[in-house]
C-alpha cells in the first residue's frame, strides 16, 4: 500500500504537474475585449468604461487599435466583475483590489497560483495533510478567495479527479484533499459576516450526489454577500425533503449535482418540490458535460461555475419556479436493479470478478434510468470511452464492451420494452469505434 501510494505520489507528481503546465502557454496567450468580456459576463463597452474612469489597466493594443489582454489582466477583471454582481459598488472592488496589489505585487503572477496548487495536489497525493494545509493556507494569505477557490482548489481537484480517472490515484488521495478544502472553506463559512439581506437559501447536494464541496461554496458566495444561507450536504433523500421545504419555506433551494445519477435524482425531487412552490436553482457538473440535460429539470440553470452563480441565484427571490413539460418517468428501482445484477452476473461470470460486475450495474443503471426519466438526451456520448467518463466506470475497451452488451442483454431481460432506447444505445456503443 505504501509502495503503491508513493508510486501514484511521484506519477501524479509528474502526470499532474504536466498537464497543468500545459495550460501555462495558454494562459500567456493575449486576447480580445469580445473573448475576455464572453469569459467573464461583463459586456465590452462596460470594460472600457471601467478603464477610462478607473485607470483600472492598459491593455496592450494591436496594430489595429484593438485591445489585447494577458491572463493577469483577465482574472483581474473576473474578480472585480464578480464583487460587482454580488453588490459591491465597482469603485470600492477596485480599491479593494489595489489594497491587495499593494501589500503583494505578485499575487498577479498566475505561476504564483499555478506553484501552489502543484504543491497542494502533491502533498494531497502523498497524504501529507500538514503539507496540504500549508500550501492552501499560503495561497489564501496571498490571493483574493475566489482566486484560491478556482486556481488552486477547482482545479487541484479537477486533476485529482483525471487521475482518479486513469488509476493514478486512489480515493484515499481524493478523500484528503476534499477534506482539506473543506475544512478551509468551513473556517471562512462561519466567519462570514451576519446576514444584512431578508432572503433565505438552502444550499444542497441532489439525491445520491456525495460532492459536498460545490453546496458548501454557493453558500460560503451567498454569505460573504451578504445572505442567510445553509448547506444540507451530501446526499439529501427524496423522501421528506418536500415536506421540511414546505414547512420552512426557505425563499430558494439551490441543488448541485456531479453526475448523471445525480441529476436523474434531482430531476425527480425538483419536480416533488415544485408543488411547495418555492423556486428552485440549480447547477454542477453533470449539467457541464450534459447541457440537454437543463431543460428537463423543474427550476433554473445557474450557469456553469458556482462562483458566479450568487446573482442568478438571488434573482429567484419571489419568482414561481419553471415548470417542466413532462413529469420525469420512473427510475428502475431496488427491485430490479437487483435481478439486473443478478442477470448480468450470470452473462459475465467467469470473464470479470463479482466486485466489477457490482460496479457495472451501478454504473449502467444510470443510462437506463436517464432514458426513463428523460428520454434520449442530446449529446449522450457515441463511444465506449464517452461511455466510460460519463456513467465513472474505469475498464479497458475490450472488458467494456463486454460489460455493455451483457448489460444491454440483461435489461431487455429484465424491463423489456420500456427499456428499448436504452438497450438500443448500449448495444451500439458496444459495438463501436472510437470517437474521432
Ligand atoms: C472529491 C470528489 C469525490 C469525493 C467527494 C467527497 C466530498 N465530500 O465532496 C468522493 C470520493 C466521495 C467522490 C465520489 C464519486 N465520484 Co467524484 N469527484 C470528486 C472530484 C475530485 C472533486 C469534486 C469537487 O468538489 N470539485 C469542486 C467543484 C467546485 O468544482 P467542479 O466540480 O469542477 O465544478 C465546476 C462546475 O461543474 C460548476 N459547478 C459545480 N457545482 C455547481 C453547482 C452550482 C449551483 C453551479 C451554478 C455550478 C456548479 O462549478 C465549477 C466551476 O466553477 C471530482 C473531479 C472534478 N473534476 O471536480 C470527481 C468527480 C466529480 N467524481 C466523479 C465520479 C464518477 C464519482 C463516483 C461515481 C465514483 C465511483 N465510481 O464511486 C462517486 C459518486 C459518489 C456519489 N454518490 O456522489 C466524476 C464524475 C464524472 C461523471 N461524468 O459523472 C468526477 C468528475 C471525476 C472524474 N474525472 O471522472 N468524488
């Protein structure tokens, strides 16, 4: 275990390492006003308005005129756009920005933050929580907390993840990592300020989702600007949800979701909720990788980063939630997940062990069940390894295909025509080529 461990430590530490240094030459490229204003939501004509009345930086300028920005340039924008949107005034984001510059002038370096979250992510892998601690604690004595949130802690974890992804690391690794970013954004959590505005939200994980971390910072967001807000976290059931809603009555519910299970989940409990008529935002990661999947969930898309989600957010505050066109359908259920295992592990024994075939059908489940509950989605991937990143099962392609086929068999088996799309999608991805 050890060996093991050190080994993930020195290829993570080289693996991981290497493809955030990949993103460097990108983050020195110089871009448009029109780029820069589409990253950060702040249309261009205020951007220019910022720089003559502020003085707030001279962009370099083609030959033509026109404005070029380095990375620097862009995050500082970012920060102070969203200080903007959560209610600051534009003049005090800057001095404040400049109050930071002054006491550390490099906090604009991007290799600064880039040095810290390798770091980070290699104490992470080595399980040296002192260490991890250390360098999180040094990127938030020298960066603003959005800075450290997305540059050091999102994307630490994005790596981790990959390489969870490639068996590079072990969820051990994974484990202690969430725990050190949670344990710092919970100090900052209870040292926010008291609430100076009337609104209430409720910030939770959907029905089977663990990811804690992404309802722990919308509510650290909508604290520091001033909102009541609270994290029911990991894992919040169907079941008594709707019910505790409509008594409270929080003014919104704001729901994260990382993958597809999730977001079947939360499909259903948004639509148990819309009958308490509190609205209802939402966001995470499956809605990233799948965004058909935002029109058929009962409330509101807060975009795609939950650092900047705190206006959509509080723009709910007294609206009715937006009803779907259809009721999600019925997800397979205990019961028959159990004779899908069973029928899969008669097709499969003796090619895979119990414990594959287990995570199989846990993972499989969850395309059948996003059939069910949403029909055929847009942008479902056409090959085995999409397959793979999206439903979080790690085989080779050979086993793979296997594992699909006998699942697609084994559903026919089991639900019969009202998995047919299902099964039709899983027969041919069984059978398919890699995506070009
Ligand atoms: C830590 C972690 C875990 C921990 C969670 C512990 C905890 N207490 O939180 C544990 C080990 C439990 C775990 C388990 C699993 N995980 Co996990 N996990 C992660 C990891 C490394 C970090 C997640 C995180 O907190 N990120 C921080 C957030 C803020 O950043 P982000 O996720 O990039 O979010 C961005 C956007 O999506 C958006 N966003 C996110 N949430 C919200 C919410 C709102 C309202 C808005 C507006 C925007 C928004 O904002 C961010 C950009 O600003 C990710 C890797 C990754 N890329 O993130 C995998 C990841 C999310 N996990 C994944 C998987 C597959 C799983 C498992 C299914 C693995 C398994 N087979 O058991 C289980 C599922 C468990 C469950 N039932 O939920 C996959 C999901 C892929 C997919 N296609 O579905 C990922 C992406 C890893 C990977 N590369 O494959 N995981």
């Amino acid at each position: 275990m050890h060996r093991a461990a050190n080994r993930a430590a020195d290829a993570t530490a080289g693996r991981i390492v290497t493809m955030t240094d990949r993103a460097e030459p990108d983050d020195s490229r110089l871009i448009g006003i029109a780029d820069v204003a589409r990253r950060i939501a702040i249309p261009p004509a205020t951007l220019r308005a910022w720089e003559r009345r502020y003085g707030l930086l001279r962009p370099s300028r083609t030959i033509g005129g026109h404005r070029l920005y380095d990375a620097g340039q862009v995050a500082m924008l970012a920060w102070i756009g969203s200080r903007v949107r959560q209610g600051s005034r534009v003049g005090d984001a800057i001095r404040l920005w400049r109050a930071r510059d002054q006491v550390a002038p490099e906090i604009h370096g991007d290799g600064v933050a880039v040095g810290i979250r390798n770091r980070w992510i290699t104490a992470c892998v080595r399980l040296d929580e002192a260490g991890a601690d250390a360098a999180l604690g040094d990127g938030f004595a020298r960066f603003p907390v959005e800075v450290v949130i997305r540059d050091i802690l999102q994307a630490g974890l994005a790596d981790i993840g990959e390489a969870w992804r490639r068996g590079e690391v072990t969820p051990h690794q994974e484990h202690l990592a969430t725990a050190v970013a949670t344990r710092r954004i919970e100090v900052l959590v209870a040292a926010a300020p008291p609430p100076s505005r009337p609104g209430r939200f409720w910030c939770a994980c959907a029905p089977d989702d663990l990811h804690s971390l992404p309802p722990l910072l919308m509510t650290l967001m909508l604290r520091r600007a001033g909102w009541s807000a609270s994290t029911l976290s990991g894992n919040v059931p169907e079941t008594g949800f709707s019910v505790l809603v409509a008594r409270e009555r929080p003014d919104v519910v704001v729901f994260t979701a990382q993958h597809l299970r999730a977001a079947v989940g939360l499909a259903r409990a948004a639509h148990e909720l819309a009958a308490a008529g509190v609205p209802i935002g939402f966001g995470g990661g499956a809605f990233v990788r799948l965004p058909a999947l935002c029109a058929q969930i009962h409330g509101t898309y807060l975009g795609d980063a939950v650092l900047d989600a705190v206006s959509g957010a509080t723009s709910l505050i007294g609206q009715s939630a937006r009803p779907i066109e259809h009721p999600p359908g019925d997800t397979i259920g205990p019961e028959r997940h159990v004779r899908l295992l069973a029928a899969l592990w008669r097709r499969l024994s003796g090619h895979v062990t119990p414990g594959v075939v287990v995570d199989a059908a846990d993972a499989l489940r969850n395309v059948v069940d996003t059939f069910a509950v949403f029909g055929a989605v847009e942008g479902l991937p056409s090959d085995l390894s999409g397959l793979s990143a999206l439903v979080g099962l790690r085989q080779d392609d050979e086993t793979l295909s296997a594992i699909a086929a006998a699942y697609a068999e084994a559903a026919d088996e089991v639900i019969g025509s009202p998995a047919a799309s299902a099964v039709e999608y899983l027969s041919r991805i069984a059978t398919s080529r890699p995506d070009a």
